[in-house]
C-alpha cells in the first residue's frame, strides 16, 4: 500500500524537506512518528511523509502528487495550535481519504474535557465531579466543594498544565492555579474532586467490534514529598531523569479484584462508543480503595511509539507492534469503505 505518514511540526518547513527515521527521532525529537515509519517500511508498504506546519494546500497537494491508500494521522497541532487537531481529519474526510485514528467528532468531544464529562455522567458513568472556571470569566468563588481538588486546563494533553501544584488543598489554592492556567494557556480550567487511587490505563483497537487490552498502571516508587499525591504530572510521564529519581515506571497493573479486569474492558468499550472514538484509543480511570472505578478521560489517538502503554498492552495479548500497526491501517481502510 501508498501510506502517507502525516505529522506536525513546531516551524516553518521547505517545501522539498523529508524526514528520515533518525532525523525524527533524534531531531524533531518524535518518537512514535519514528517509530511508526520504521515499522511501515519493515512492512513493505510504499511510505513518504509529510510533515505540517501552517500550510494546508501541502495537504491537498501531496494527496493528488503520492495518492495514498491511506493517511497514517500523526498529526495533533497545526500552526501550533493544539485546537486545530479535529480539522485534520476533518480535511481528510472532505477529501475521502481513508485515515488512521479518530474522527473529528470525537477529537472534539475529547478536546473539551468538561463536555466529555458531562456526556459521560449522562450515560451513568461516574466521573471526578467538576466545576469549570471560563477565561472570558473567571471564578471568584466556588463554592461548596469537597478538598483536595485538582485543577487542570480544559483542552491540554499529555498532561500539560498538570504539576505538583495542580493539587489544591483549598479554595484558594484552587483558584490561584486556575488564574495561573488562564494565563499560561489561554485555556478554560476545570476544578475536579482528587480520586485517590492507582491509576489504571485501557487501551481499545477497533471501529465497531473492539478489542480492550489489559490494564496497564503507572506505578509511584517513591512521590517528592512524604505526603504527596500520587498523580501522573507532565515530569511524572515524560521526563526520564524525574521518573527514574523518584522510581516511577509503567506496566501491566498489579493485582486486581475478582472480575474487575472484565468489567473494566466493558466499561472501556462504552466510554469509547458514547465518544464516538474509532481507530484505536485509551481510557484513563482511578481505582479507589473502596473498588469504585473513575473515569477520569478518554484520549483518541493515543501514543503510538514501541515503548508506550497503547503497544505495550497490545504486545501483552501477543499482538506485537507490527501487527499492531497493521491492523490500525486495516481498520482505518474498513471505515472508509463502511461509510463510503
């Protein structure tokens, strides 16, 4: 197959520019773009990339010139907009391009954190209870609420605008963090109940029949503070140095109670059809001491390099990661010809 492997890039890029494996991995510092270039061409399949900046006719443009069987998304930001993730694939729709991952329906609905909540508590799903504090408007007061809280920006990923200081114990606290997200983000904020728990991660492949993989967990050797929480910030997911002090790792969750691992994969199964994600995707939960299971997202397209959660659970039902990556391709090429 004709695999266009599409990306985002942070600057301005010439109009002949390539990207290799090692120049993804090493200087754009892209590890699952590397990654899945790697394994498409291990696959035999006929690959180029393209990689996007601020310029949309490139897209269209490299469409007629390569004519791809499939686009393989990779693409979350554009003009470094982390908003502008939906209007991709919402290109490619227009265009009848069949395409990896999630649709723009579901990018949206998942973008807006507080609107994915409430869909999910309509469907009887329990969710960390949140108020949500508007730029254009912000909090002054909230009111009665239970503490700790955690406050987090409403449209940010990988855990960005997620630290340390997320935790309020207070009001106050609470509020004077939202002022600071407002400000560095230019981004609603959402004030929610702490869930303290084990944090647990679903990954699901699939359009219509899906398949969810065993729970993976990320694991807190040892938090900065005596009594700290035990969450997953930016530097806990993405800064090895921090994750390695501090003995932090992921990995296939630890013991769980009687029948909880098949609830957990119907659980996953709803949230991603009442979001309508498709493709492949990963719901993230809290397990309370008491057994009680909250959702606290879900993340369309999540990571794909070899060594992240989404791969490593599908390699823990022996799917390995080219097989894993095919199957994506093949779900994609069967959604296009499902809804023609």
């Amino acid at each position: 197959m004709r695999i266009l492997v599409l990306f985002d890039v942070h600057r301005p890029i010439g109009p002949d520019e390539t990207f290799s494996v090692r120049s993804l991995r090493t200087e754009e510092e892209k590890p699952t773009e590397a990654d899945v270039l790697a394994c498409l061409r291990k696959l035999g399949h006929e690959v180029e990339t393209l990689a996007v900046y601020d310029d949309v006719k490139v897209v269209l443009e490299k469409k007629d010139s390569f004519r791809p069987d499939v686009v393989f998304n990779l693409c979350e930001t554009f003009f470094s907009d982390r908003a502008h993730e939906p209007n991709i694939p919402a290109l490619l729709e227009l265009m009848k391009v069949p395409y990896t991952g999630a649709g723009p329906d579901a990018l949206m609905l998942c973008k807006d954190k507080a609107l994915a909540k409430k869909l999910l508590a309509y469907h009887r799903i329990r969710v960390a209870r949140f108020v949500v504090s508007s730029r254009d408007r912000p909090l002054r007061r909230i009111g009665k609420f239970t503490y700790p809280a955690f406050v987090k920006p409403i449209g940010e990923e990988s855990s960005d605008g997620i630290a340390l200081a997320s935790l309020a114990k207070n009001e106050g606290e609470a509020l004077e963090r939202t002022r600071f997200l407002h400000e560095r983000f230019e981004s609603d904020a959402m004030i929610e109940e702490y869930v303290e728990g084990r944090e647990l991660y679903l990954g699901v492949l699939g359009n219509k029949r899906l398949t969810v993989f065993p729970p993976r967990e990320i694991f807190f050797g040892e938090p900065p503070q005596e009594d700290s929480p035990r969450f997953a910030t930016a530097k806990a997911k993405w800064d090895d140095a921090y994750r390695k002090k501090w003995k932090i790792r992921n990995g296939p969750a630890g013991p769980l109670p009687h029948g909880l691992e098949r609830k957990l994969a119907e659980l996953a199964r709803k949230v991603y059809r009442i979001l309508s994600i498709r493709g492949l995707g990963r719901i993230d939960a809290r397990l309370t001491q008491e057994g009680e299971v909250v959702v606290i997202e879900a993340n369309p397209n999540p990571s794909l390099a070899k060594e992240d959660d989404f791969a490593q659970a599908a390699l823990q039902v022996g799917i390995g990661y080219e097989a894993l990556i095919q199957k994506i391709l093949e779900n994609a090429l069967k959604w296009r010809s499902e809804v023609g």
